[in-house]
DNA sequence: GTCTATAGATGGATAGAC
DNA sequence: GTCTATCCATCTATAGAC
C-alpha cells in the first residue's frame, strides 16, 4: 500500500462534498465550486474520482458509516431493548439539532436522484433496510420493527420540513406506548 | 375578465411543469426543455411568469389543490370516523401506484429547494398542516392526529425509497390499531 | 402570441505544461 | 499532485422582428 498522503487529498473532496451536497443539495453544487473549497485542482479531483456521481456514491457510503457509528452509541447507552430503542430517537433528536434540520443525507439524495442513477438508489435502499435491521433485532418482532422504522423516517421527514423537533416528540411517545 | 383563452398556454406550461418537476426534479429540469414539451415560446413562457421559481410556486398551489379534492373524495366515503382515516390511506395506495412510487410532490420539492426559497418552504409547510388538520378534524385528538400524519409522512417517504407499498400497508394496520 | 438570436454565467469533463 | 486553457453543452433570462 502505497497510499499513505493520498488519502489527505480525496478525503478532503469526500468532506468538502458531504458538506455542499447536505446543504445545497446535489444538483445544485458545481465541480468548480467543490475544488474551489476543497482547495484542490480540477485534475486531482479528477484523477480520484471518475464523475460526479462517484463522489455522491463515495460520499453517500462515507455518511452511512459514520451514521452506523452513531446509532450503535446510542444503542450501548440504553440497558434494555425498549431504553435502546428510545436511546436512538433520542440521538434522532441531537442530530436533527446539530444539522439545523436539514434531515437525512439519503432521503435527500434519493429525491434528488435523476431517473438513471440506479446504482445509487441501490445503495440507499440497503442503508435504510440495515437501519431496520437495527430496530429489528433490537425487538425479535418483525412487524413491531417495521412501524418504528416508518415513525422513524417520518420524523425525520416531517422535522425537515417544519424545522422543529415536535415530529420526533411525537414519534418518540408513540414508540415508548408500542413497547 | 379579458382572459379567455390566456389559460390555455399557461395551463400548459403548469401542467407540463408539474410533470416534469415531478418525474426529474426541480433543479433538473431546464426552461428550455419546459417549452419544448409545453410546445410554447420561450417569450410566451416569461410573459406568463416572472421566473422559474414562480412557476414552481404556481406548481405547487395547483398540485395542493388536486391533492385535497382527492382527499376530500377519500374522507367522503367513509362512514365512521375510523373509516375516513383508512380511506385516505387507501387513496394514498391507489395514489403512490399511480405515480409510479415518485413520492410526494411537496416533500421532494422541499428537499430540493436552495436555502433563500423561503417562500416556497412556508407554502409547503402551510400545505403539510392543512393536512394535519384534516386528521385532526375528523378525530377530535390532536395528538392522536399528529401520530397518524407522521405515519403518514413515513409512509410516503419510505415507500418511495422502497418502491413498494409495504410502508403503507404497516402504517395502515397500525393506525388501525390506534383507532 | 410566435420566432430567432443572444447575452452571460455555469455545468461537467479533458488536455497540456510544470 | 498543481496550474491554466479549453471543449461543448446547458442554464436562466432578455431583446428584437414578425
């Protein structure tokens, strides 16, 4: 492995875009303005990245890892199946604070999608079933599961859109009264 | 009212606009390929709107319009309360398959907006809260209401991800279970 | 209302020199 | 890896002639 300084150039690509694609969306935010603020060369970027739609597939992945980190912490913090799951609502709701209510990263690219990008679209669809697959074994029932799985991405939906907190309150207290 | 025959080349421009935006997005799709399939003259097209994000805002007005008639009709053929509730879930069945699982107007534009669309934003919002009232007029429980457009919420987001109807069918059976 | 022409900026992507 | 120059397409919007 002799990628040892090369990992400084494409990550600060990788940070530069989830930060303008979260926030402009994706369509929105130009190659140029990208190395503009990454403060890298056209050609580097190019040299690490084959077309935009690499960059919004590697960014994509880059996020879901990280978003699997958090969701673990938050798990580990509650001592019973019920204070677990109540645990991540409640990282649902720093989150949502922390980002100013910008919602979630896959939400927001799979709406942005053009019809072609399919691979993508994959992509997210495998996040969000994993994401299910948290609360799934968190609860060993399946139909449980997938309704605090829908409350979930409705709060997420719904505070984006109102720019509040009150979706996940809400979500939240009919996820405490399922358990 | 000299307006007689006005409607017809804005009506077209609206109801390729909607098509459009709806299919590729808001960003994707240029002016140039709104009046070809509008079949109108780019001067007509500015005669008619200031801009691009007037039309988006003509758009909208007309999609929430359509959106509440059918509401309207789905709430109608219930007899009980309870009924109405599930008839609007039915109708968003019958709704997402019509659309081919593109989600929903309102949601994806509000993804795709750029942070100064201020306008557009507060018009979403003011249309996700009529809808809220909807539940909340025919059930009398403002909380239970607000639980029940957030299943709402996650059902139009997730089956958009998913591309199937399974998120309905869990919102629609639990909201029966609240009911 | 139509047509064409064009402005002026920006889009993604490539090539060559260093 | 950097820089600059450039390709061609497309973007929103305006202007002028008919």
């Amino acid at each position: 492995m002799k990628t040892q300084d090369a990992p400084t150039v494409r990550q600060r690509i990788l940070d530069t875009a989830a930060r303008l694609f979260y926030q402009q969306g994706y369509p929105l935010t130009g190659i140029n303005q990208l190395i503009a603020e990454a403060g890298v060369a056209k050609a580097s970027l190019y040299q690490h990245f084959r077309t935009k739609d690499d960059i919004l597939h590697a960014y994509l992945q880059q996020v879901s890892q990280q978003w699997f980190q958090q969701v673990s912490e938050a798990v580990a913090q509650g001592h019973s199946p019920k204070a677990k799951v109540l645990a991540v609502f409640d990282m649902l709701k720093e989150f949502l604070v922390a980002v100013n209510f910008r919602g979630c990263n896959f939400q927001n690219a799979v709406v942005q999608l053009a019809p072609e990008e399919q691979a993508i679209r994959t992509f997210i669809q495998a996040h969000k079933a994993r994401m299910g697959r948290v609360f799934a074994e968190l609860l060993a029932d399946e139909s449980l599961a997938e309704e605090i799985t829908l409350l979930f991405e409705g709060a997420l939906i719904s505070s984006q859109i109102r720019g509040d907190l009150t979706p996940v309150a809400t979500a939240r207290r009919l996820v405490e009264r399922l358990l």
